[in-house]
C-alpha cells in the first residue's frame, strides 16, 4: 500500500501523452478538476481501493480518450 493522499496542481503537468496510470491502493480522498487535466491522452486510470468520498464534477473533462475507469 501506498500512502499517496493528494495531488498538486502541476503533479502531472508535462505527461501530455500517459496513457495509463494506476493508483490503486492509496489513500486517495478526493478527486479535484484540476488532477488530470494534462492527461489529454490518459485511456485508463485505475483508482480502486483507495478512500474516495468526492469526485468533482469536471474533474475528467479533458479526459476525452479515458476508457476506463
């Protein structure tokens, strides 16, 4: 396990063209619009088992190749 809780507003800045990214078994809280918005061609992110309790609503718009979630 992990101890990733929170990102910062440039943690993925510069990761254009990731296009898959695991952070299961974190302690992920909440996801913020802002997380992945460079991640124009993220297609799977995986967040399973971590502590969710709030999702932005924008938080994957420009996330429009995201396949799987």
């Amino acid at each position: 396990m992990n101890k990733i809780y929170r990102f910062g507003h440039n943690t993925f800045f510069k990761l254009n063209y990731l296009r898959r990214l695991d952070l299961s078994f974190n302690k992920i809280l909440f996801v913020k619009k802002y997380y992945f918005q460079h991640l124009i061609d993220l297609r799977e992110l995986y967040l399973r088992h971590n502590q969710l309790s709030h999702l932005e609503l924008e938080a994957f718009d420009s996330n429009l190749a995201l396949v799987r979630l």
